[in-house]
C-alpha cells in the first residue's frame, strides 16, 4: 500500500529506501556505504553481515531440546538486515508478481530475487541488530549508550 502512495510523484528509476523499525542501532556510515555500493547498481541492495558462527540444523525430538541434523556450511551465508533500496519499478513489479503467485516473501530483497534481479549485498555493521526480544531491547539500548558516550568523549 505505502509503494503504490507513491507511485504518482516518484520514477521508475527512483531510489526507494525500505528500513525496519526495529532496527534502532543504524550507523550513518553503513547509510553513506550502502548508497555508495548501489548507485550504479541495476536493481539496488541491502545491509547485510557475512555469518561468523557456526550453523547446526535441528532435527524435532521427543525429548524437550532439538537434537542436531548436521552443521551447514557458512560459506556464502549473510545476515540480512536493513535498510534494503531499491529503485521503485523493479520493487514494486516484483512484489506485485510475488503477490499475483501467492507468495509471501520475508523482505523486499526476496521478492526481487524471485523476480531475477539479485540485489547487491553491502557489508554492514554486526550492531545493527533487530530487535524482535525483551533481551535484544536490552542490548540495543546497550549499544546506543556505548555509542553515546563514545561520541561525548570525542572518541
């Protein structure tokens, strides 16, 4: 509904910033990155952070803890995270064809992957977490008063 608002005032070329809210730790820095890295770019990218730790696959059990299937290989791995831009057409017709195959995408950047354009991933900061849990509002918070007085410091 918020892409179609806009499609009377913007281009098809124009560039369409998509940001989860529950992301409050976003540097300036990795805004001015991404910018950089997709100013050419056909289609757009997002924020994303090469996976460090190691991945276990689970399998159900009857017991109460998960029993592990096998360890995935993290070569190639990426955390997605926000903000994702794109330019506008490209978005907004692959969402729209998603929606026509009944297919619900986790974020923009699937839909667009669906569509045949893969967006540019842009290394971003580990710190930009989302906050989805009491514990992750906790490290946010953290994070911003770490920040806070780093740059009251003048460091």
């Amino acid at each position: 509904a918020g892409l179609l608002a806009l499609a009377a005032r913007v281009r098809d070329d124009d560039w369409i910033m998509v940001h989860d809210a529950a992301r409050p730790c976003l540097m300036a820095s990795d805004l001015a990155l991404l910018k950089r890295a997709i100013a050419a770019h056909a289609v757009g990218g997002l924020l994303a952070i090469p996976l460090a730790d190691t991945l276990k696959r689970s399998v159900p059990t009857t017991g109460d803890a998960p029993e592990v299937e096998a360890t995935v290989e993290r070569a190639g791995l990426w955390r997605a995270a926000t903000p994702q831009v794109f330019r506008f057409g490209p978005l907004l017709r692959a969402l729209d064809a998603a929606q026509a195959a009944q297919r619900l995408p986790t974020d923009e950047a699937q839909a667009l992957e669906w569509a045949g354009h893969p967006p540019r991933l842009v290394t971003g900061r580990a710190d930009n977490i989302k906050v989805t849990t009491a514990e992750d509002l906790e490290l946010a918070a953290a994070i911003l008063r770490t920040r806070k007085s780093v740059s009251e410091r003048g460091s």
